[in-house]
C-alpha cells in the first residue's frame, strides 16, 4: 500500500503537471505567476511603503503627542489667541469692571454661556453707582462687540432686557468666530453714562 502510493505519488504529481499545462491555464497561470512575482514586488514596493509607513506611524503620534504636548503645555496653543495680549480677561463670575468715567461699576454677573463661546451667548450685567447702589433703570445706548485684530464686530444687535434689579439681560451676543472679542458696554442712568469694556479669548465649544 505505502510503495503504490510512493509509486503513484510522482506519477500524480506529474500528471497534474502535465494536465494543467496543456489545459491552456498554463499560460494564464504563468502571467498569473509572472503577475505574482510582479505583485509580490509590489508588494515589496508597499512594504517598504508600510514600513516606511511604519516611520511615519511613529511620527504621526509623535506629532500627535507633540500636539498633546502643546496642547498640554498651554491651553493657548491651540487658541486663536495672542498669549501675550495682557488686555484678555479670564472669565469668572461677577467679573467687575469700573466704568471709565468712574461713575458706573460693571459687573458681569455671568455669560451663559461661560466663559462665552463662538455662538449665541446671553450676559448679565450688574449696574451700580458710584456708591454702590444698583442702578435699575439704565438704558445702554451702545454695545460693541468687536474683534480687535481682526477689526470686525458681529452683525447681530444685541438686545437688553432690564431684569428690574439692577440687572441686565443682553440677548443674543452673536460671537461668530473664536478669538480675542471685546464687549464694550455703555451704560445710562439719567446724566450718569458710563463705559466699560471687557475683553475674553473666546473658543469653539
Ligand atoms: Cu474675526
């Protein structure tokens, strides 16, 4: 039985030799062959393509830690704002600001949102005198909204709402692209006008 098969076994192997190049798939086989030998340096080709892929894999977190890094190192690095404007303000709550006439302080009570943010954000400002007492009937005659390096606003007016307090609601601060915004407000109470700016790195969500 073993000495059939050994016997057998070349005379297969040559019959399927045989029977496959006469079937005309020879030739097909053999540019198949030739195309294999052709793809396999291809694939030599992509594979100092992937290796050096491989060099670029590295690379690619490595700029992408290098990123992080940035990012990591200060939050301004992606920021599309200047670190060294000493004028930008970090946001916080009651954030006050004497009035430049020093008649009328300003408080930013709070920007929903906060700090605010390329979109639509809604301040609220806190009035009050000289003495400190709130100022609940104040009209604000302007408010700018500006961007200083690029020297152009927003095209949205906002509008003010007194909440009868001494506060203000001023709707739809329209904040259309991140960067260094100015928020001028000028307040009015009687003869008593008074402005304050307040200046933020505004960001992407
Ligand atoms: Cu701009």
């Amino acid at each position: 039985m073993s000495r059939a098969l050994v016997r057998l076994a070349p005379l297969l192997l040559a019959f399927t030799a045989c029977s496959s190049s006469p079937s005309g798939r020879a030739p097909a086989s053999s540019t198949e062959t030739s195309g294999t030998p052709a793809a396999a340096s291809g694939a030599d080709n992509p594979s100092p393509a992937t290796s050096t892929g491989d060099g670029t894999a590295p690379s690619a977190p490595a700029s992408a830690s290098a990123d992080d890094g940035g990012a990591a190192a200060s939050e301004a690095g992606p920021s599309p704002c200047p670190s060294n404007d000493t004028s930008i303000e970090t946001y916080q709550a009651n954030l006050m600001q004497m009035g430049q006439s020093k008649q009328i302080q300003f408080v930013l009570v709070d920007s929903k949102p906060g700090p605010p943010i390329v979109g639509i954000n809604t301040f609220t400002l806190r009035l009050l005198d000289a003495s400190g007492n709130a100022i609940p009937s104040a009209t604000f005659p302007t408010i700018k909204l500006w961007m200083p390096y690029m020297r152009h606003g927003s095209s949205v007016i906002p509008s003010v709402m007194s909440n009868g307090d001494g506060t203000y609601s001023i709707h739809t601060i329209d904040l259309i692209m991140a960067g260094v915004w100015q928020f001028t407000f000028t307040a009015q109470s009687g003869s008593t006008k008074d402005t304050a700016m307040y200046t933020f790195c505004v960001l992407q969500h």
